[in-house]
C-alpha cells in the first residue's frame, strides 16, 4: 500500500507534460487555421487601402474569442499596419479594449502613448479602460499615457482623470499636474473634482496654483472653499503655491 502514492504521483507528473503537449499542438492548429482564414480575407479585400483592418474586424466578429491568435497573426505578417489593426479590432468588440491594449503593448510594435492615441481616437467611450490597461503594462509611464489620452479625446479627459486618481491615489498630485495643463481653463473643475478624492488637501491647491497660468489662483481658491475647506487653508495653502497676496486680497470673496 505504502507505493500507491508513489505510484500516483508518477502517473500524475507524466500527465502533466501530455496534457501540455495537446494544448500546444491545438494551439498550433488554430492558429495556422486563422492565418489561412485571415491570408484569405486579405486577398478578397486587395483592392482595397483598409485590406488589413476589414481582415482583422471580420476574424473578430466572427472569433472573438480567438482575439490573441487573431492580432498575434496580423502582427506577425503585417507589423507595419498596426494602426489598420488596432482600429480594425476595437470596430469589431469595443467592449474587449481591454485586451487589444494588452495584446499590442505585448507586441512592442509602437510606443504606449501611440497606441493608446489610436485606440482612444477610435473608441473614446472605452477610454477609461484603454488608459487603464496600458498603465498595468507600463506604470512608469502613467503622466503621459493620461495626458495623450485626455487630450486626444477631451470630452473623457474628467473620467479618465478621476478614474486614474482613484485607481493610482499616490500619483494623484502628479495626474492633477497634467490635467492642469492640459486644460487650465478648467482648473477649478479639477481642482473640486480632486477634493473629493482627498478632501481638505492643501496640496491640490498648491500644486493647482503652480501648475496654473493667468492668475487662476482666485478661482482655485473659490473651488476649494466651494468644497469645503476654510478660506485661511486655501488661501495659505495657494500662497504656498505661490500666488500673489494682492491678488488674493482683490479677488478672494
């Protein structure tokens, strides 16, 4: 009896590498399957400019289950159209932004920030997710990666801002520096946003003042009394920023 576990475990470790090999050689299968799929598709559309992106949107639509083969494949044999194949990909399942992101920042094939423009220019409603995936593969690069993204789509840049913020709250003075910005008019709007993030942090108010131009310290001021905190740690906290006692005085209600 005492070599019924033995025995167990050899037969358990030999199944392992047999278990592994199928996988692969269906792996394989499939991808040499959606290759001649995605070779043909090419060759219908030859005629036309978007001959890579129609390829790809129809694999997907039709497999999208098999998106890692899918742009892995197009990748492999078209690494110049990435652009055809990231727009291509998103028209075909917006919903997996997530994934392209990942699969082509895997690919190396072009910069983050690059590929996050495309694929926020294509679908800005997923941008959010978009900026969100490509800050997982590459943290260092959050700033930029928000900053192209909130000025490539404007109208997500509150969402994308805050959802950053909230995911990553140790970069949170640093993202408000690049929403400042990238839209000073809109500096108070961020700046109450930001509190209620971090409530009664007097950094924000600092950090919004230096990063400001034209003087805004009077409506930062306003936004974070607005927000709940006392005008003395505002108003300090924007001199430390350094703004002007005079304008301060003139302007602060």
């Amino acid at each position: 009896m005492k070599y019924i576990p033995v025995l167990f475990i050899i037969v358990l470790s030999l199944s392992f590498p047999l278990h592994s090999t199928a996988y692969n050689l269906l792996e394989k299968r499939q991808e040499k399957v959606i290759s001649n799929l995605f070779d043909q598709l090419v060759r219908h559309h030859i005629n036309s400019p978007f001959a890579i992106e129609r390829s790809v949107n129809a694999l997907l639509k039709r497999y999208p289950e098999q998106i890692d083969i899918v742009l892995n494949v197009a990748l492999t044999e078209y690494p110049q159209e990435y652009r055809q194949i990231i727009c291509g990909a998103l028209r075909a399942e917006p919903a997996l932004a997530s994934d392209v992101i990942a699969i082509l920042l895997r690919s190396n094939i072009s910069t983050s920030t690059d590929i996050v423009s495309i694929a926020v220019n294509e679908e800005p409603g997923y941008a959010t997710e978009i900026v969100k995936a490509a800050v997982s593969h590459y943290p260092d690069e959050l700033e930029n990666i928000v900053r192209v993204a909130i000025l490539t789509e404007p109208v997500m840049a509150n969402n994308v801002v805050n959802n950053t913020m909230q995911s990553y709250p140790e970069k949170l003075l640093d993202i408000l520096v690049v929403a400042v910005i990238a839209f000073p008019d809109q500096v108070a709007d961020i700046v109450r946003d930001t509190l209620r993030l971090s409530a009664d942090n007097r950094e924000v108010i600092s950090i919004a003042v230096s990063s400001s131009t034209g003087g805004k310290a009077r409506e930062i001021i306003t936004s974070a009394i607005r927000s709940g905190m006392s005008k003395e740690s505002a108003t300090a906290a924007a001199i430390a920023g350094g703004a002007k006692p005079s304008d301060i005085v003139r302007n602060t209600p």
